[in-house]
C-alpha cells in the first residue's frame, strides 16, 4: 500500500477523519473530544456550525456503538462493518456513519427516517419533544439521535440500505450540516 | 445525608450537590458512553434529598454541551424538581451559558418550556 496514494485519496475526498473497526470503551468519545479541538481550531467562523458537526458524530457514533452492543456484537463482521466519517464539501460539513443492521430492522428505520424527511424545523422540534418525553428503551437509549441529527443537518437525512451476501443489510447514513 | 462531588472529566460534567443547602451544581459538557448509568446516582440523590428534608431545592447549571442521552436524564432532573415545585417547596434553576454560545441558549429555552417553576437564563459575556 502507498501511504502517499492513500493519503492524496482521502484529502481529494475531502475526508478529516474517519474511524471503522471496534468502537470500544470511550473510543467515540475520546474521538470526540479530538475533533472538538480540531473544529476549534479551524477558520470556521460559525460557531454554531462546529457544535451542530460535534453533536451529529456524537449522536451518529454513539448509536452505531449502541447498536452493536444491542446485537451482541458477537460476530467478528458486524464490528468490522462499523464506520465513522468527517468530511468536508463545498458548502458543507458531512458526517457518515455506517453499519451491519438486522433485516428486521430496516422497514422501522426506514419509515422513521422518511418521516423525518417529512417534516420542517417546526416538524422537527414536536417530534423531538414528543419522543423526550416518553419511556426510555430498555437499552437505556433515549431515542433522540435520529432526530437531533435531523435537527442540526441543512438537508434531510440521505441513508441506503444495501443487502449482503449473509443475509443482513448495510445501513450507511450521510447527514449535511 | 452526604453530599455529592464528582469532578469533571471530559465527557461528564462537574458535579457538587451539597446537602446542607440543597444547592445542586452542574457544570462541563456531558456525552458520556452511557449518561442514563451517569446520571442515576444524581437523580437518587435528589430524590432522598428532598424525601428526608423539607429545604429550598436549587439549581446552578453551567453545562454548555450534552448529547441526547444526557438531555433525557437532566429532563428527569428537572422533572424532579418541577415536582418539589408544585408541592409547594423553594424551588429555583439558574443556568449560565457563554453570551455567543447560540446552541447552548436554543437548549436551555427548550429545557424551560417543558417547566413551571422558576427558571433563570443567565448569559455570561465571552
């Protein structure tokens, strides 16, 4: 592998950090933490855009980490599967987040983000405070990453599905701040 | 009953509550790996404190960032003291942002909408 090739494709991406493999104990966080600094540290000047590019990780890491811990994360594939992606466009700041998901779980996810979609800023703000104020699930999960990321994104939520030779399907979300 | 100190970390905030006054202090940012396991000691502490004294319950926040899961269980807290509230208890929050922090301040009206009891916005100059 050429490290100098590798790196010209991952800054023509535009890519500033990307993370795939286990998401162990306190890596997201730690991650977090470092890219806090190096958003502070960019000529950004919109302050609130740095915060909304912080929380958008937060909340897309911390659910694929939490969703692998919820399937077990037994099986050598699904860790492996689980990626994390800051990158820089144009006009916009995009987190990627993608992971291994159980079929079962696609048509739910699917319709709670085409509703998502749906909805405006106003839209989004009931939804947010309706699901605050209903039971925790009994992984302890609040339920508010999908919409918090909607909240802060400029644009609706872009995800796919991809079916895989097993049986499963490869979730991969992109959301534009 | 004792009081409850926790220092800040970087993903958990600073954590002060002081029994005698029933002066509950947070401050930091919080996103930790597991905030509902973070915050359950907090919300029991409050929950005895008001259980075992008939004192003023307030609140001194300066947390600036919390992810999702940490918002569901500071709504537990506030929830906790809505209650003290409107059983007729002292019952007050004041929570202090940075002046240009515009995110900070869009979740602390959010927080207050979903209460009755006295809720004070403090804006600290940058």
């Amino acid at each position: 592998m050429n490290l100098f090739d590798l790196k010209e494709q991952l800054q023509g991406a535009g890519i500033l950090m990307c993370f795939t493999g286990t998401f162990g104990r306190g890596i997201v966080e730690e991650l977090g933490t470092a890219v806090k600094k190096y958003l502070e540290s960019s000529d950004e000047s919109r302050k609130s855009a740095m915060t909304d590019v912080f929380s958008v990780y937060i909340e897309a890491a911390q659910n694929v980490r939490n969703y692998s811990e919820r399937s077990g994360a037994s099986s050598r594939e699904v860790i492996d599967a689980n990626i994390i992606v800051i990158a820089r466009s144009n006009e916009h700041y995009l987190v990627y987040a993608g992971n291994l998901v159980e079929p079962d779980d696609v048509p739910g996810l699917t319709s709670a983000l085409d509703r998502l979609a749906s909805l405006d800023k106003a839209g989004l703000k009931v939804a947010y405070k309706e699901q605050l104020r209903k039971e925790r699930k009994p992984d302890g999960g609040a339920g508010l990453g999908l919409i918090e990321m909607a909240r802060r994104a400029s644009e609706p939520l872009r995800y796919t599905f991809t079916p895989t030779a097993n049986g499963q399907s490869y979730f991969s979300l992109c959301v534009a701040i | 009953m004792n009081n409850l100190s926790l220092v800040a970390t970087a993903t958990t905030p600073a954590v002060d509550f002081n029994a005698s006054t029933g002066l509950v202090a947070l401050s930091g940012e919080s996103y930790p790996e597991n905030a509902f396991e973070f915050f359950k000691p907090l919300l029991a502490w409050v929950a005895d404190y008001v259980r075992q004294s008939s004192g003023p319950l307030s609140a001194e926040i300066a947390l600036s960032y919390l992810n999702t899961s940490s918002v569901k269980s500071v709504m537990d807290l506030l929830d906790q003291f809505e209650a003290a509230h409107r059983a007729g208890r002292t019952v007050a929050v004041h929570w202090h942002y940075q002046q240009e922090n515009e995110r900070a301040l869009e979740m602390i009206e959010e927080f207050k909408d979903e209460v009755t009891l006295p809720f004070f916005i403090v804006a600290v100059p940058g």
